[in-house]
C-alpha cells in the first residue's frame, strides 16, 4: 500500500538523524484494520531535549516521501502536523514524549531500538452506560429541535440537527457489536454492524433534504428502537424511556406533522 510507503520514507528519514527515539503507529494501522483508504497516525517518540529539534525537522521527514500538497500544523494534547500528499495519501505526524503515548489504544512498533515499548499493554473501557444514556437522551432532543427548524422552512438547519443524532445513533448502534470502539461510530460502521442497521443509518443520511426530512426523523427514531433492543435492564433504568415514547409516538402528528 502507498501508505506502508509513507510510513517506511517518513519514519525512516526521522530514526536516521538519531534525534527519535522510537516511531509508532495508532489508528487504523496500530489497530491492524487498517485498509487502502486508511490514515496514518504516525508517533515520533522523543526525549524532552531532542523535542523541538524533531519539531523542527517534521517537513524534512515528510519530504523524505514526497512533497506534500497540504500541510497544517494542529494540536490535540499533542504536536501534530497534519500533511496530504499528491495521491491523496494522508498522514498526520506526532511528536510525544515516551510518558505521553497513552494506553488506551494499540500501537504498532515500527522502530523501537532500545525497546522502550516492550511488554506495552493498552486498555480502553467499553463505552459506559452513562454515555450511551446521553447519546440516546440527545439524539431525541435533536428530533424536537429538528421538527421546529423543519416547520420554520428551515431545511438546512433541520438536515444539520439531525445529522448530529445520526452520528449519535451510529455509536449506540455499533455498541452491542463493538463496545470498546463504538466511539468511532460511523467510521467503517459498514464492517461492523449487520447490513440491516447499516441500512437505517444509510437511509437517514439519504433522506436529509426538504420534505424528506421527515422519513429520516423516522429512520432515526428506528436506529434508536434498534438499540434499545439491545440494552439490558440495568442500562435501560439509566434511559428516558418516558421521552423516547412520546418522541416515539409523536411522530406525524405532533412532530413532522403529515401533509404539511
């Protein structure tokens, strides 16, 4: 794959100058699932006095593949500086110390010589009940919200709405299959769920226009019947199960009103 290309070019140019002292990988690729379509989440891993040095030299290591047609420098919690290149090939380039590469996710060792990664565990707890309530609470709210944008004339603020609830209801509907991960929601959703709840998130984004809006409230409100299916007593006593049936039976009449 182009991007294995990319990763050998950047991380190899970056282990040449003796300034790195491991290089890794997460994401798609520390996870293993990764595919063609994949980013590259690649970690260079340094030493508090080699740190701006290595910031210092990034576009060199990204140039060592080839000169980048986009490149924005971004920080969440971490330097990274964000490179596409010509053939769409997309890396995002960190720079941590060795106590900043959290356990939460796998890593893929590409370079580690004086093995600083070994014996390296992660654990990331399935996402907890209290936040699937919420996701589940929220995406009702944002039906009612949508219904009045919807009545307004407003079609592009209820698409948007409701949109937010989809990719809500993409986590609780990839939670039963995937409850370690469901956070990722839509991403490769279509690998993860069956093709039938596939289907409902597909349809909800297919129908976010004009009078149609009113098939993707019910769509989602399907998503999320869907989910509540799956969910055990003691998850459902933490859900608005008063909210969703009025939600529920509501729809039609006192929200997205027929023959409007």
């Amino acid at each position: 794959m182009r991007q294995t290309e990319a990763i050998d070019a950047i991380a190899g140019a970056a282990m040449a100058d003796g300034l790195v002292e491991a290089a890794l990988l997460k994401g798609s690729f520390g996870r293993d699932d990764e595919d063609a379509f994949s980013d590259v989440d690649l970690y260079l891993v340094v030493s508090p006095a080699a740190r701006e040095a290595v910031l210092a030299q990034r576009r060199a290591y990204l140039a060592a593949f080839d000169e980048p047609v986009f490149l924005e420098e971004v920080s969440f919690g971490l330097p990274q500086l964000v490179a596409i290149f010509d053939d769409a090939t997309h890396v995002d380039l960190y720079v941590a110390l060795r106590e900043e590469i959290g356990h939460e996710d796998p890593i893929r060792v590409w370079s580690d010589p004086s093995g600083l990664f070994e014996g390296f565990a992660w654990e990331r707890a399935a996402v907890s009940d209290e936040t699937l309530a919420r996701l589940f609470s929220s995406a009702l709210y944002c039906i009612v919200e949508a219904d009045s944008a919807y009545r307004r004339d407003n079609y592009a603020w209820a698409a948007k709405i409701l949109c937010d609830a989809a990719g809500s209801a993409a986590v609780l509907l990839r939670w039963p299959d995937d409850p370690t991960h469901a956070f990722l929601g839509l991403k490769k959703l279509n690998q993860i769920v069956s093709p039938e709840r596939y289907r409902l998130l597909e349809g909800i984004y297919a129908h976010l226009s004009g009078p149609e809006l009113p098939r993707a409230a019910e769509l989602l409100t399907q998503a999320l019947g869907a989910f509540l299916a799956e969910a055990e007593p003691s998850l459902r006593a933490q859900l608005d199960l008063r909210f969703w049936e009025w939600v529920r039976s509501g729809l039609g009449t006192t929200l997205f009103p027929a023959g409007r």
